[in-house]
C-alpha cells in the first residue's frame, strides 16, 4: 500500500458513507489530510462513518447533501470548504446505477426517461455542479480532482446501457476538464471493474466470472481508495487520464494452450 504525507492537505469525498467513498475518506485521513464526508442528508450511515473515523482518532467532519441538486450541492461543497479551511482534492465518487438488478440493453421501457433523468443527475451533472462549486478554491491550492467513473463507461456491460452512457460521459467530462482547468488543478478518474462493497445493484458473481478476471477476485474498495490517492498526491504530471482498476478485467481472460 502507497503512503503519502498529507498533513495540512484537506479533501471532500462525496458519496463517502460507504464503499469506495468511505475507503477513500479513511486513506485521505489515515495519511494525515482533513476529510469532509458527504452523502445525502438523512442517510443514518453518513454519521455512523463520521463516528468510526473520529474514534480512530482521524480528522473528519460531514458535509451532507444532495450533489445531483445544484443548490444543494452549491451549500454543500460551501460548507465543507468552510470547515476545512480551504480544499486540496474533490473526489466526486458519489453515483447511483438506479436498480437493483442489471437491465438488459433492449429493455427500453424500464430505461425511461425519468430512469435517464436520475442516473445523468447524479452520476453526471453531480460532478460537474461539485467541481464548478469548488474549482476556484482547487485553483488556489493548486489542487486536484478525482472522478470515480467505471468501466462501464469504456466497454459497456454495466448495470445499464444508462449508467454506462453517464460514465462514458464522465470519462469525457474528465478529459474536457483537465484542459480547462491545467496547469492549476489536474483532474483525472478512476474506472473501477467488479467492486466487492455495499451496492444497490447486484451481479451475479459466478467461479467462471471470478476466474476470467486476470487477479482472479473481485476488487475492494481499499483496492479503489489507493489508486485514488495515487491520483491525488503522487502524480504531478498526470492530468485527463482515466486510471482502469479492473485487475485485467478489461484484458480479457487468460489464453493457455
């Protein structure tokens, strides 16, 4: 596992009460940054998150709200900037793929417009209104942000043809930002594969699945939380990239014989 020096380093993670989210606001803090957790308000395991990284003695404080509303995210991205005193990195993690269950390309009837309408809130403009919320405090830290998009968005297959439209998108967004907004913030992303971690869609996770994955396992969220952090503090030069994190899913299966 990388290590990094932090101290006096701040940063927001959104969707942060469990999963990748919390893995990443517990490496931030673990190395020495001040870390504001958001999730959506009235999420019981946004506090209980805030509970267990205070009592391990990390700096952290909540930062609730809503980041596919604007105003919401606005007053959110606001108040965590006030309780950090500045901010250094936004890791704009926070998505949803909408179902429980994976829904087949063809089935047009349950992808509707109002299903289009959650996902590219959320997992779309949630992003972008937290970046343009915070770019000009990144800009005078020099700072840098994260996106947690997926491989969804490179190869398709997700839980969805939508969720994997809104991360191809934000693969993108990413790109179009890291122009816009170098050489004072570097914005890259981060493209998870098969995530072993409270989710609200479930796959089916099968031995021959496993075992087609070059590392032969699912990832966990402490697998997703360090390339992060790489992004974050050791990558001075790396700007507009989308880091894959599949271990070799996207490589395709191993061939013998």
């Amino acid at each position: 596992m990388i290590n990094a020096d932090l101290k006096n380093k701040t940063a927001l993670v959104t969707g942060a009460a469990s999963g990748i989210g919390l893995a990443t606001a517990e490496m931030l803090a673990a190395n020495g940054a001040k870390v504001a957790l958001n999730d959506l308000p009235g999420n019981e395991k946004l506090g209980k998150a805030i509970n267990t990284l205070q009592a391990k003695g990390f700096n952290v404080v909540a930062a609730p709200g809503d980041t596919g509303n604007e105003r919401s995210a606005n007053t959110m991205v606001a108040h965590a900037i006030d309780e950090l005193g500045g901010l250094d990195y936004l890791i704009n993690n926070a998505g949803t793929p909408g179902t429980k269950s994976p829904i087949p390309a063809n089935d047009l009837e349950t992808q509707d417009s109002d299903f289009w309408q959650r996902l590219l809130s959320v997992n779309l403009l949630g992003p972008w209104h937290c970046t343009r919320a915070a770019i000009a405090t990144l800009k005078k830290h020099k700072g840098a942000i994260v996106n947690t998009a997926s491989t969804a968005g490179i190869i398709g297959n997700g839980s969805s043809s939508t969720y994997s439209a809104t991360k191809a998108a934000l693969i993108s967004l990413t790109r179009e930002h890291a122009r816009a907004f170098g050489p004072d913030v570097r914005v890259n992303a981060i493209a998870p594969g098969v995530v072993d971690s409270e989710w609200e869609c479930r796959f089916e996770r099968t031995e021959a699945m496993l075992a087609s994955i070059p590392m032969k396992r699912s990832g966990v969220p402490q697998d997703y939380a360090e390339a992060i952090l790489f992004l974050c503090a050791s990558t001075g030069y790396i700007t507009g990239h989308t880091l894959v994190v599949d271990g070799g899913l996207t490589a395709g299966p191993s061939v013998t014989g």
